[in-house]
C-alpha cells in the first residue's frame, strides 16, 4: 500500500470576487520510505499540496489518503519542517524538540530522554539549553529537523526547510538530512524551487507547473549517494528538470 | 576624553542644576520664605518626619501594589482569550475601545458614592487605571504571534491550553510587561489623585494636608518621594523583563 495516495486533488479559494485555482487534478502516489522532491517555480502550489497532506488545509475535490486513511485535520502519521521561523523564540533547543512529544501528553521524564537522545543525532550535544536566537541558520533547521522526528512520523513534510541557508551549509544540511532519512526510512516529501538540490535528495523529483498547479512530469533518479554533482548523470537530469521547468516559465509568460 | 564622557553619569547634571537654581531662588528672596522652602528645609522633613513619609508612603505603595496586581490577575487571562478567539474578541472590542478612554480620576466620584471613603474606592481606581493598558497590550501581544508558530502547534495536535500557556503567553509577554510598565505608571497617578479625595492617609492625601497647614516643604517632599517611587518602580519591571525575556533576540536594554 502506497504511504501517499492522492487522486485527482484539486484545490480552489475564494479571493474577493474570483475563485483561485491552486491546484488542479493532481494524482501521486509515495511508496514507504521513498524520498519525494516538489520541484516548482513560486506560486506553483507545492506548499499548498504539502499543507493538504499534513492537514492544515482541506482540499476541494479528488481523494487524499495518507497511509490508507481519508485526511480529516492534523494527524498523528505527519511531521513538518518550516520553512525559517519554526521554533519558539522563547524555548530552548530542549525544550523546542520536545514540543511535540509534550502536545501528545508524554511525561516530562520520558520527553527529555527522547529529546536529547535526537539532540545528539542531530549532532547538537551541547546546545540543548541554547536559545535559538544563539544558534546559527543551520543548527535551528536541525532543531527543527528533531522536532519534527522524535514523534516517528511515517511522513516527514518538508517545506523549502534550506531555503535560507547559503550554499555550503545548504549542502551540508543536506547531507545529514540523506544520513537520517536512510537510518530510518521515513517517507519524505520535500518541497524546493532549487533543481539541483531536488536532484542530490530526491528517488524522485515531480515536476510542477505554475497557475494552476498541475504535475507536469515525475523524473526518477537513480544514482547512488552520496551523488556527485560534477557528474555527466546528474548534470543531464539536472537539464532535462531545467527544461520542464522553463517550457512552463515560457508558457506562463504568454 | 569621549570615553570618559561617556563613564560620566551626566543624565544627573541637570538634576543638580535643577537643585543649584533652587537653592539660589530661595537665598534670593523672591518669595516669602514661608512659601518657597529652601532644599535645606526640605531635606530636614526628610530627617525630622521620617515616620510620617513612611507611613503614607507605605500606604501609596500598598494600595498601588494591590491595585495593579489586581489589575494584572484579571486583564491578562481575558487578553489572552479575546487574541486568542476572534469570536470573543468581535463581542467586546466595542466594550473595550469605549472604556478604555475613560479617564480613572473621572470616576472618583462614582468610587466614593458606592464604596465610601476608604481603601476600597482607591484599590477599585487603581484597578480600573491599571486593567486597560495591560488588557490591549496582552491582546496586541497575543495577536503579534507569527503564524508558524501556530501551524507547527496545529501540525502536532497541540491543546487549547498548551497553544495557550506555551505559545501565546510567551508570545505576549514583552508585550505584557511593556503594559504593565504603562500600569505601575497610570497606577502611581491614580493613586495620588484618589487619595487627595477618597481616603485619608496616602502621600497624596499627605500632600493636600500640608497645603491646608501651610507646610509647602511637606508638599515638595511628598513631591520627590511620588517621583522617586515611579522611577523605582519602572526600574524593578525593567529588570524582571530582562530577566524574563532573556530569549529575546537583540534586546539589549531598551529604553
């Protein structure tokens, strides 16, 4: 049975007057423990499909089943990544990591043995009583990151999670997000607007076109990881993603 | 030379030129010493009344203590829920936005019709001065939240009463203190005026009194008393907020 199964999902809004078109007839399927990339230009609905799947928002028609069950609200199977500003300003990185466990009523004892123990995977030892405003961009998207796993989610909804980081703690965000993902098995959905960085994570990269959202096309990547981005295999997927993505940039320009 | 400048406490220059300007009006003449006390004269209420001040200052600081804490115990519940639910939040804005601009003092009067003279309509005054800043500025707190911070709480399930006491209270409470500031503040006026009226003890009601004896140098101590206690009062706050606000990025003492 697919983790993900989403049929003909189409998502409309009202705005003032008009009705808004978010997403139109989009059909995907994950299988356990795949790692799916969202790849679109802004605007495209990737973050609204990721809002859907983790139950934040209904959609308007179609069927949405995560792990065989029909979406009502939040629940227990998902956990999201934010995109910047996810973690309470005025919780520590302990306690940050234990919100989640706290709001499904674990003990105090049993949250602070989960949350360290994820602290240390994260590699954060060290910084559990830190706030996050005395942590760099890239130690807050790992606090994030064990938040968003010490309740074993069967799916790990990421929305542009590196957006903000530069390039090199970007790659190396990156690769401790590989080295967690492959010690557990999670399935993941990651939303990003980078090509290459859909082409290092992802066993497939679903291309998306702007306005209203649609899937254009899903492009499997098989190269081992880590994956060499200087190699001639990744290069020319990374094209082939390119060019998708522009002929959509060219038609919504017309 | 700029670095010694800057180690010089010089905000308390003008407070001695202040006091310098004084002292020379009084050996001046100008008015009748019986009506211009010297800072010498009042110094030595200071020394010889010293009881006195206690007392009623004692008895300001109660009723203004009683009074905001009140005030703080109520406004900050009701803030929280009226951010918090916007249904709430449509019923009594109106309520709020009307009430709020009533001026405390306006209602000593009414205070003293209902409750007498006594501790009761001065404590009711200082409540209802103190309630509305701290009320919008909980309210304002509440609503500032970013929107993140509630989705990752919907995502995990998160109680009422954890978004709450875990998130919103947090959220707000720079926003609380800055209200509660602007209450001690409203609070220490209130109480000066309700005394000169509704109870007979107070620095306030200390204040009329020597006007009625001729005593203008027990006004001018009352006076520096009224307003060494606000400064000391804003100060206490600021401290807790530094305290309690430690997560808060960039603060770094502000004014």
């Amino acid at each position: 049975m697919s983790l993900i199964d989403v049929r003909h999902l189409s998502k409309t809004y009202a705005r003032r007057a008009e009705t808004v078109t978010a997403l139109r007839d989009v059909t995907l399927k994950a299988e356990p423990g795949e790692f799916l990339c969202l790849l679109g230009v802004s605007g495209c609905g990737k973050s609204t499909l990721l809002k859907i799947l983790a139950g934040l928002e209904p959609h308007s028609e179609g069927t949405v089943l995560v792990d065989g069950r029909h979406l009502q609200g939040p629940h227990a199977d998902a956990a999201v990544v934010f995109q910047e500003h996810g973690l309470f300003p005025w919780m520590t990185t302990r306690r940050n990591v234990e919100f989640n466990l706290k709001a499904r009523g674990t003990g105090a004892r049993e949250r602070r043995r989960v949350a360290e123990a994820m602290i240390e995977t994260v590699g954060l030892s060290g910084f559990s009583e830190k706030y996050p405003h005395e942590l760099s961009g890239g130690m807050r998207q790992r606090v994030g990151i064990a938040r968003a796993l010490t309740t074993n989610p069967k799916l790990l909804l990421m929305d542009e999670p590196f957006g903000a980081l530069d390039a090199q703690t970007r790659s190396a965000m990156q690769g401790e997000l590989l080295r967690l993902w492959q010690a557990r098995r999670t399935t993941v959905l990651f939303v990003t607007h980078s090509v290459s960085e859909a082409i290092v994570l992802a066993d497939r990269v679903v291309v998306m076109t702007p306005r209203p959202g649609r899937i254009r096309t899903i492009i499997p990547v098989d190269l081992p990881r880590p994956r060499d981005t200087t190699a001639p295999a990744f290069n020319a997927l990374v094209r082939r993603a390119l060019a998708e993505l522009h002929d959509d940039l060219a038609e919504a320009a017309q | 030379m700029a670095r010694l400048l800057r180690r010089v406490p010089i905000g308390i220059l003008p407070l001695l030129a202040l006091l310098a300007a004084w002292e020379l009006a009084a050996r001046a003449g100008i008015y009748s010493a019986a009506l211009f006390p010297s800072p010498m004269e009042v110094w030595s209420v200071f020394t010889d009344e010293g009881p006195l001040l206690l007392r009623h200052t004692l008895a300001s600081l109660t009723r203004v203590v009683v009074g905001v804490s009140l005030a703080f115990v109520t406004a900050v519940p009701l803030g929280l829920l009226i951010g918090r639910y916007r249904t709430l939040e449509r019923l009594l804005d109106g309520t709020v936005q009307i009430f709020r601009c009533f001026p405390a003092i306006a209602l000593i009067p009414l205070a003293i019709l209902f409750f007498g003279i006594g501790e009761k309509p001065a404590i009711m005054l200082i409540w209802f001065a103190a309630f509305w800043p701290l009320l919008i500025s909980t309210i304002f707190g509440v609503k500032s939240v970013e929107r993140t911070l509630l989705s990752v709480a919907q995502v995990a399930r998160a109680s009422d009463r954890l978004v709450l006491l875990d998130i919103l209270l947090p959220n707000a409470l720079p926003s609380i203190i800055t209200g509660l500031r602007l209450a001690a503040g409203t609070g220490w006026l209130t109480v000066v005026t309700a005394e000169m009226m509704a109870v007979r003890s107070g620095l306030g009601y200390m204040i009329l009194y020597a006007q009625q004896i001729f005593r203008p140098d027990e006004i001018v101590a009352g006076i520096i008393i009224i307003g060494v206690v606000g400064l000391a009062f804003d100060q206490l706050i600021r401290v807790a907020r530094d305290r309690l606000c430690r997560w808060q990025e960039g603060l770094v003492a502000a004014p």
